[in-house]
C-alpha cells in the first residue's frame, strides 16, 4: 500500500479489481466477497486465503482464489504485487488482524477497506484514524497513540522513500559525471596527437 492510499478519499465508481485478504475467520470471508460485489458491481475480485483454514472456494463464486502457504508468501507478494488493485479489503474481527495483514499492506492498491463482522465497511484512512481507532476499541490515549504510532509510520516511509530517491539521483548524478569526465579527457587526448 502507498502511503498516499491513506491520504486520499476513496473513489467507488470505476472500481474494477478488488484484492480481498483473509485477516480474520474463514467462515466470514464468504459474506464479504459478497458485500464487494455488491458494493461494486462488475468488479474482478481477488481472494487470498490462509493454507490451513481458508475459505471454501465454492462459497466465493467467480473470484479468482490464492492460497497463501506460509513458504511461499514472498513469491505470492512479488506475484500480487505486479497487479495494480483498485481496493484491497480487509476483516476486522475481535481478535488481532491475521497473519496475512502484512500481505495486505504489501498489495498495490489505491485504498484500503475494511470489513467487520457486521459487514460495516469504511475505507482505512488518515482522516478517519480515530473513527477506526474507537471502532477497535480504542478509547482516551490509545486511540491517541494508534493515531500518532500510524502517521509515526507513515512519514518514516515517505522519508525512506525520499531519501532512496535522493541517493538515486546523486548515483545517477556521479555516473554522468564520469562518463562525461572521461568523454572530455579523450577529446583532449586526441586534440594533442599530432
């Protein structure tokens, strides 16, 4: 997820590629698959699910399926990533996000959605972190300090990025520069032969 798809508002037409990952129980996933395409008809919807207790495939309809076996999830992220969704859903649950959270913030998504159990859904964003924070149950300085710990985390990331930016440009900058270095010393060496 790029910082900025917690940055910007969520956009429901035009929707087409929907990415849904399993981060709470396997029997609700169904009956979210279903919220998404009814909340946005005609969209291809992706689903990722846990190896050991995913979703029954029948119950999902068309959607195109990925298991996420624990040995393979680097390569699933690299395959998932070289797709740009327009959604990525989540489940929230009572209990902690599952273990393919981080999977879901790896995606290429333009935003972030999450689903709870009464099928209540509302984009992840910085200008509703509190609202999400209390849904959660948050309440009095957690809340405060959910809200501080993700911007904390997003502007080490935008820094990383620009940073990384940066010292490609310098590289950049010393490779032109030799090359352009030697250029000249070859013009000078062939403007002293005689």
């Amino acid at each position: 997820m790029s910082p900025l798809g917690l940055l910007r508002q969520i956009r429901y037409d035009g929707v087409k590629d929907v990415a849904l990952v399993q981060t709470g129980p396997a029997d609700h996933l169904a009956r979210v698959a279903a919220e998404l395409a009814r909340v946005f008809p005609g969209c291809a919807l992706h689903v990722v699910v846990r190896e050991r207790d995913g979703a029954d495939r029948s119950a999902l309809g068309s959607a195109f399926f990925e298991i996420a076996r624990p040995g393979d999830r680097a390569g699933l992220a690299a395959r998932l990533r070289r797709k740009r969704f327009d959604i990525v859903a989540i489940q929230l649950a009572d209990e902690p996000l599952g273990e393919l959270a981080p999977l879901a913030l790896r995606l290429r998504g333009r935003s972030l959605v999450a689903f709870n159990r009464n099928l209540d859904h509302f984009p992840i964003s910085l200008q509703r972190m509190t609202a999400i924070a209390q849904h959660l149950g948050a309440r009095g300085s957690g809340m405060l300090s959910a809200t501080v710990g993700l911007a904390a985390r997003l502007a080490l990331r935008v820094f990383g990025w620009l940073l990384g930016a940066a010292w490609l440009i310098l590289v950049a900058g010393w490779i032109h520069a030799r090359g352009l270095a030697r250029r000249l010393r070859a013009r000078e060496d062939e403007a002293a032969l005689p």
